[in-house]
C-alpha cells in the first residue's frame, strides 16, 4: 500500500515540469517571427507580473483556506457554487486530457529525427501506424505508473524534470558566453515586421499566454502534499523558475544570432541555435531532451487529469463511480476514465488528424475561465475574511489578467467551447440527480444552462466554417 505525501520538491518539479512541455524548444522561433527585442521584453513584463498574482492567489488561498483539496475545481465551487465548479473541472479537465495527447504524438515525431533516414518514415510527425502503436504503449504504462502511487508517479516526475531542465541551464550558459550586444540590438523594434510594438507586443502575448498552463499543479495534488503550506510556495517557485528560463532563453537567442535569421528556423529552433554554438551535437542534445520534456509533462498532467473528476465526484459534480481509491491511495476509476479518452484522442489523431487539431483549439480556450476563476476567488475570499490589502490587490490583478488572457486568446474558440460544454452539462446534470435523489438547480444555474443553450446553437452554426466545411 502507498500512502507517502509529496515534498516541497516534487511539488515544485509537478509545477514546472506541466509548464515546460516542448514549447520551450520553439520558444526562440515562435518570438522571433512576430516581435523584436523591445516587443518581446515587453511582452515577458507583462506576462511575468499577470501570471506571479496568478501563482500568488494560489499561495494566499493555500493559507487562507488551508482546507479545501482539489484547486482548481474546488476553489471554483466554493466561491460560486457547484455548477460554477462543475464547469470549471470540466473544462480543465477536458483541455488536459486532449491536450496531453499532443505530448505523445511530438514525442514520437522526436524519436522520428533519429529513426526516419532517407525514405524511411517510421514515426513521421507522431501519426503514423507504429506511433500510435508506441503512443498506446505509454498511455497505459503510465496508468500503471501512477496507479502505483501518486507518490512514485511524482518522484519519477522529479527525475525527469531535472534531465529536462539541464540542457536548457547549458543554452543559457552558452547563450550568455556567445551573446553579441550588437547581433541583440541589431533589430530591437522589429522594423522588418512592418508592425507597431504595440502590435508585436500583442502577438508576443498570444505565445506567452499558454507557456504557464500548468500553473495550479501542486494546488491540485493539495491533498497528496506533505504540507498544505507547500501548495503554494511550489507554485510560487515554479512560477519563478519557469520565467527566468523562458525570458533567459528568447533574449540570449536573438544575441547569438539575427532575429531574421531566428524567425526562420525549423522548430525545435533551439536545436538550432546550440548546434551555432556548440556544433551538430546541439540538435541531438535538443531533441532527446524534447522527448523526456513531454513524456515527463504527460505523466505530471494526466495525474491532474485523473484528480480533478475524482474531487468533483466526492461533491456529486461528478458520476459516483469515479469516487474510487485504489489500495494506493490513487483514483482509479477516475484514472481509467482519462486514460481511456486519450486513448480515443490517439484514434482521432490516427484517422483524422485535421479534426483532432480544431478540437485541440477549442478546448485549450476551456482552460481559460478556471484561471480567471481562481483570482475571482481570491478576491472574493479576502473581502469576506477581511484580509491584507495586498492580498486583495493580488485576487484582483489576478482577475484583470485572468479576463485579459481570454481576450487575447480569442473569444470566438472560447464560444466554439461551449459545444464541449453542452456534453458535461448533461453528466453534471446525471450526477447532481444521482448524489442528492432530485436536481438541485438555483434559479441562477437554470438561467446559465438557458445562455449556455442558445451560444450551443450559436456554435454549432459557426462551427462548419472553422472546421472549412
């Protein structure tokens, strides 16, 4: 039986290694083509100070409410009511479970670098037959992983963030001992653009927006953490963490070569930037390190996949079969359940590759509302309680920013996600019925379900065009 907590390390490493995926790799590349220098730093100012309130009411709720278990669906439930919890898990939960499946298919496109010579197309771009045979393998090696332990599951996640993070403390070493300030400042308003800074500042946002997704981590496994003081600070620290990587990495690569020349790199562009200053290795280094990077972010998600449906359960948000504890202490039905819709997600991708990628859009907006809910939350919470001005300052910052990353990600995929939120309607709707023997509906909820029907109608209209029917 295991039933160990998880340290202040692993809930840090939990944190950063959901955060740092294989964006990080193409990071240098994805700035380069839309910004120059001074947009970018910008656009790092910014996102730096909207996501530390965003960790920060995390920390403050953490010491607030030591008490509630679950983060994000539970704090969403608490300040708003079990509908508004519901929705909130089951967006998160949706975002997560699709979204992972992208980790397994830029896994084996990773291994195809080494295993694709010539006219030999083994793993091509992770959807091929014997990727989706691999993909298979792992999703179910890693429920029995996790099935084994939280504990276990996060010590290997520990492990291997450290692999990944030491090749990106080697770029920003090299970085900084190639940097040239004259290649830096060459283009610093990225005049070849033919954009405004504010605009390129814009652009900078919409790719900083979703490198923190994975934020709330250690706030979700509150309830495995050795102490509930920890949740907070591992985010806080992961937060910080995550950022001097990010923001090191973008500025030391346009110091080593041109932006021009950056924005014109094949993605992982950071495989080619450190064969400029290390040699051919650099690519090699890049890419086995990508590999372990979203294999090590599948495991810490689809632990974040598999907790969120099991808290929500215990409340009646979710069906009471996915209420279940292993021997281990592991949610098990839950587990299942997650890893039989990647298992699906890995079919779609096979078959229809196209589709899949229109519903990993819309989706990822689902992820949006839960953040904005937790600095709503926090907000709330410190006027209730009568906290320190600076803890009411961070609730409310944290929901400016939280409204500004769903206007910068585009409202109309935000509306489009509301096709995916008519499915959990009805399950919350099964299971509000099957915890308390009758629907327990406000006349507010009522009136959500009724706005939420007619947008339905309204997505489903404008869904065909997205799709290019």
């Amino acid at each position: 039986m295991s039933h160990k907590k998880i340290g202040l390390l692993s809930l840090t490493a939990l944190v950063l290694s959901s955060m740092i995926g294989s964006g990080i790799f193409s990071l240098p590349q994805n700035m380069a083509a839309v910004a120059g220098g001074q947009a970018i730093m910008t656009g790092w100012l910014i996102t730096g100070i909207g996501i530390i309130f965003l960790g920060l009411s995390f920390f403050f709720i953490s010491r607030l409410r030591p008490d509630l278990d679950g983060g994000i669906y539970t704090y969403a439930r608490e300040g708003f009511g079990d509908m508004a919890g519901f929705m909130s898990a089951w967006g998160y939960w949706l975002c997560a479970t699709i979204g992972i499946v992208g980790y397994l298919t830029v896994a084996f496109e990773g291994l195809g670098v080494f295993t694709d010579v010539g006219g030999t197309v083994i793993f091509g771009q992770g959807n091929t037959l014997a990727a989706f045979i691999g993909s298979s393998i792992i999703v179910w090696l890693v429920h029995a992983l996790i099935a084994g332990g939280i504990k276990e599951a996060a010590f290997v996640n520990l492990i291997a963030t450290f692999v990944k993070i030491a090749p990106l403390i080697l770029f920003i070493a090299l970085g900084l001992w190639y940097f040239d300030f004259g290649t830096f400042k060459a283009d610093m308003a990225g005049a070849s653009l033919n954009s405004s800074i504010s605009d390129q500042v814009k652009s900078t946002m919409l790719i900083t927006l979703w490198v923190f997704t994975g934020v709330e981590g250690a706030s979700v496994l509150s309830a495995h953490a050795k102490r509930r003081a920890d949740v907070g600070l591992a985010t806080v620290l992961g937060i910080l963490i995550a950022l001097v990587l990010y923001v090191a990495i973008t500025i030391f690569s346009l110091g080593i070569l041109p932006r021009e020349t950056i924005a014109a790199l094949p993605n992982p562009s950071m495989g080619a930037l450190l064969d400029a200053m290390m040699g051919p290795t650099g690519k090699v280094i890049i890419t086995a390190c990508l590999i372990v990077s979203v294999l090590a972010s599948y495991v810490s998600w689809t632990m974040y996949s598999a907790e969120v449906p099991y808290r929500g359960a215990k409340n009646g948000a979710f069906p009471k079969i996915l209420d279940k504890l292993n021997a281990n202490g592991t949610p098990i039905h839950s587990l299942w359940f997650t890893g039989l819709v990647v298992q699906l997600c890995l079919v779609l991708v096979f078959i229809f590759e196209q589709s899949y990628n229109t519903l990993l859009l819309i989706s990822t907006s689902m992820i949006l509302i839960p953040y904005f809910l937790i600095g709503a939350y926090l907000f709330k919470l410190s006027i209730t309680t009568n906290a320190k001005w600076y803890i009411k300052l961070t609730g409310f910052m944290a929901s400016i920013y939280g409204l500004w990353i769903v206007y910068a990600a585009g409202l109309e995929y935000l509306l489009l996600s509301v096709v995916l939120y008519i499915p959990g309607m009805a399950i919350y709707l099964y299971s509000n019925h099957q915890h308390h023997g009758r629907l327990t509906l406000s006349s507010y909820e009522k009136a959500v379900l009724g706005v939420l029907f007619l947008l339905f109608i309204y997505a489903v209209v404008k869904l065909p065009s997205l799709l290019g029917l």
